[in-house]
C-alpha cells in the first residue's frame, strides 16, 4: 500500500479523480468526478468508525495508560444535545476532553453520550458523529479532521473535502507516513 507522503508525490490518481495544487494552499485536495466512487464520504465513514471504536473500548474498559481524547464537534448540528451556557458560549462549536473527570459514556450508531462536569455540576451531552470536526489523542500524537454533514454546517454540504498534507518538512524516511494536522487548527 502507498503511504501518504508517496500518493501526495503521485503525477496522476488516474480516472475519476484529480488531484488539485495550489500553491497558496498546504495541501491538496482530491475531488470527486461526476460520476464513479464517492471517496471522500467512503473515507469520512472509516474516520468515524475508527472513532466509534476507539470510544466503544473506553466505554467498556475505561482509558488506559495515558490516553485522553480531545474531541472538537459543532454545537449546531441539529442532534447536538449539550447544555444551554454551553450553547450560548460556543453557539458553533467547541472541544470537550475525555480524560479524569467524565461518566456513563454510551456510543450509539448515530454518536455518543457522557457525563462532564462543568462548575462541580455533571451535565449530559449527546454529540452525533455527524457533528464531529476533530478527534485527537495527544498522548500518542493521533488526531482526525472530520467535515461536520447537516445542513447550515457547511457552505457546500454536497461536497465534504479529504485533505491530504504534503510531506515536506520531514527529514527522515521514518516520518513519510505522517500526516500533520498543525494547518487545520484554527488559530
């Protein structure tokens, strides 16, 4: 299988497929054809199955080592259920951690429920799958970037974008497979 820093350097992805270059942006963009496989929705679905069971396993065993979870969502999606001053706080979106202090994490096909506690005082929320922007483990360096799908999330939510980061900051071959994610933090 070709690794990132390989497909990144590809001179054509062949039928169906482009790859796009600009050289204002960092990274390049593959877009779908009109007709043919759906890529990005395919790749959206196996970024959230990954975290699905990824919080599937801590729902059952709890976190173990130093795993801890910072999870960005949008507090707009229709399903978002979260508690008003959080809504009022961060009407679009915000990031919740999963580390020492959360209870009854319950995952659902459609997303999860826990427990935080906010002030001294526990608060249930719901956040679909959907709604998700972001999934990152700090501990070992691992994060996704998800495209939230519901309307008024997105400017153009027939077209949800896979990005994949050039590799040229890495000076060893040991780093080709990795994927920074420093340019799709908001600042």
């Amino acid at each position: 299988m070709a690794s990132v820093a390989q497909l990144a350097r590809a001179p054509d992805c062949g039928p169906g497929g482009r790859w796009f270059n600009s050289s204002h942006s960092p990274h390049l963009i593959l877009e779908k054809e009109l007709s043919g496989f759906n890529y990005d929705e395919l790749v959206q679905k196996a970024l959230v199955s990954v975290v699905k069971e990824v919080l599937s396993d801590v729902a059952v065993s709890g976190l173990s080592g130093n795993h801890h979870f910072y999870i960005r969502f949008r507090t707009d999606h229709p399903m978002t259920r979260v508690p008003g001053f959080l809504k009022e706080r961060h009407p679009e979106e915000v990031m919740i951690v999963l580390q020492h202090q959360f209870w009854n994490l319950k995952v659902s096909n459609d997303g999860f429920s826990v427990e935080l506690s906010f002030n001294a005082i526990r608060e249930s929320l719901f956040i679909p799958f959907n709604a998700l922007t972001a999934f990152v483990d700090p501990s070992v360096k691992f994060a996704l970037q998800f495209t939230p799908r519901f309307n008024g999330g997105d400017p153009d939510p027939e077209k949800p974008k896979v990005s994949v980061l050039k590799n040229e900051e890495t000076s060893s071959k040991s780093e080709d497979n990795i994927i920074r994610f420093d340019s799709f933090r908001k600042k």
